[in-house]
C-alpha cells in the first residue's frame, strides 16, 4: 500500500514523502522524500536531452518545437508515476513523447520509420539509465548534477556513431587493372567532385599518386603517354594532373558493385585525405 503525503520543508518547498507498507503486516518497508519540482525538472532536462539524442543517432534534425512537448509530457507522466505508483504512466511517457517529437502522422507510409525513431529512443534511455546509474555510484552528487555529464557522454556516443555511419556509407574498396597488375585501394564516394577530362568530358576519379606507383613503373610516361588534367580544388587556386587510362577499375560499396572499362585516373601529389582514410576519391559516374 502507497500513501502519498504532501509537506513543506523549513524554506517552504513542497517536499512529497512516499509511505509504503505491507497491507498484511502493516510495517513499513520504503520510505522516500522528494521535491516535485526539482523531480519535474530533472525529468524535464533529461527527457529532452535524451530526445535530441535520439534524433541525432538516427540522422535526423528535430526541432525545439517538437521536442520540448514531448519532454514536458514525459516529465509529468514521470511525476504521476511517482504519486501514483501505476508504471502504466511511464509507458505512456515514453509513447507519447516519442509521437510528439518525432512520429509522422501517415501510418501507413511512414510506419516503419515511426518503429525505427521510437526503438533508437528506447535504446538511448537504456543507455542513459545506465550511463546516470554507473556515475551516481562513482560521484557522491545528486541526481540533477550529474544529468549533464551522463547526458555529454551519451550524446558524443551517438555522434561517433552517426558519424561513422556516414563514413561506412562513402567508403569503398576500388580495385585498379593496369598491364595485368591490380592494386586496391580505399575510395570515397564523392558527390563533389565533378572533374573531367576537358577535350573528352570523361569522368575522372582522383588517386594519391603515391598509392599507385606500384602499378607505374619505368619511363611509364614515354611508354603509355598520359593526358593533362586541370583543377581548381585541391588546396592551390589552379593546376594540372597528369592522368592515365587505366585497363579497368572495380568499385565495391555498401550500395554495390561496379566495373568501369578504360576509367580516367588523375594522379594528385599529395595526400588526397589529411588521416589517409581514403587514397582515392571516385567520380559520381564510377560509383556503384
């Protein structure tokens, strides 16, 4: 059994006490102070932060508008828990702060996106629970003060997530055939760059030319002759590269396969990628 007690601390802030008893024996076995407002805040901070979370893990911008009715109706779902004891009101928080922040409205269409929005949310509150938990054992301090660090940490994991979300959808594994010698490299899948070669309009993918100099070998210059590739966007306000006609270049992604007979490679001197996460960028048209 739950008795609910209203009070007033010596400052005159509402302080709430929780009684709950053994209706067979009649003792106390719980006995709990809290400040409503302070839990309402602290539910209302965190329901909010864990929203922008979750929208971030899924690659989705959301608004203040949207997110902060939710949070607000998860924070006195949150609080009517609490009085009442019925976790039924937890639920609905979590429901109806997920269809105010995020659901579109046109089930039939968008339900598999309602689902995928509404299980990420679902996951970050674990996390988070866990995330709070862990550092309420380790920092002695109260539960609003440590919000804020539980809350950085989870939302720099989902960044790292997204992020190499991102970069696992423009990777690639690219396969160079010259003069029965293949080499393979690690490619980026660039929308920006749209370079051609500019008697032909060939489509030309950049290569760090020290990454190729195992298929070029000798006076390769004076044997095959290569073609003259201007630019404007690699670091220098305007140049040239010198570009090859490679046998065939094979594309690997997450979106595909593809191979590309008699592709147009242009050698860049320096590094194409400042961490060498990539040696070369794909044009659009050699992308699966």
């Amino acid at each position: 059994m739950r008795n609910l007690v209203p009070d007033f601390d010596k400052k005159g802030r509402p302080l709430w006490s929780i009684l709950a008893t053994d209706t067979a024996t009649g003792d106390f076995f719980m006995y709990y102070e809290f400040y409503i407002d302070q839990f309402f805040v602290e539910q209302l901070i965190s329901g909010y932060m864990l929203l922008l979370t979750a929208g971030i893990l899924c690659g989705i911008s959301p608004v203040w508008r949207r997110l902060l009715p939710g949070a607000v109706m998860n924070a006195v779902c949150s609080v009517c828990f609490v009085i009442y004891g019925n976790a039924g009101f937890l639920l609905l928080g979590f429901l109806v702060s997920a269809a105010v922040s995020f659901w579109k409205w046109d089930f039939r269409k968008e339900w598999r996106y309602n689902r995928d929005i509404t299980l990420s949310l679902l996951a970050v509150t674990v996390c988070f629970g866990g995330l709070l938990g862990a550092l309420t054992v380790i920092l002695p301090l109260p539960v609003l003060a440590l919000l804020i660090p539980a809350l950085s940490l989870l939302r720099l994991l989902a960044r790292t997530v997204r992020r190499r979300g991102r970069q696992e959808e423009t990777a690639a594994a690219v396969t160079i055939l010259l003069d029965g010698k293949s080499l393979t490299l690690k490619g980026l899948l660039d929308t920006g760059n749209q370079l051609r070669e500019p008697l032909t309009a060939s489509p030309v993918s950049i290569v760090q030319r020290t990454s190729l100099e195992p298929l070029l070998e000798g006076d390769w210059e004076e044997q095959k002759g290569f073609f003259l590739i201007p630019y404007h966007s690699l670091g220098t306000e305007a140049g040239w590269m010198q570009g090859i006609l490679a046998d065939e270049m094979r594309v690997s992604s997450r979106r595909g396969g593809k191979t590309i007979r008699k592709p147009l490679i242009a050698l860049y001197d320096k590094n194409v990628s400042s961490r060498q996460n990539y040696q070369i960028i794909l044009h659009p048209e050699h992308a699966p």
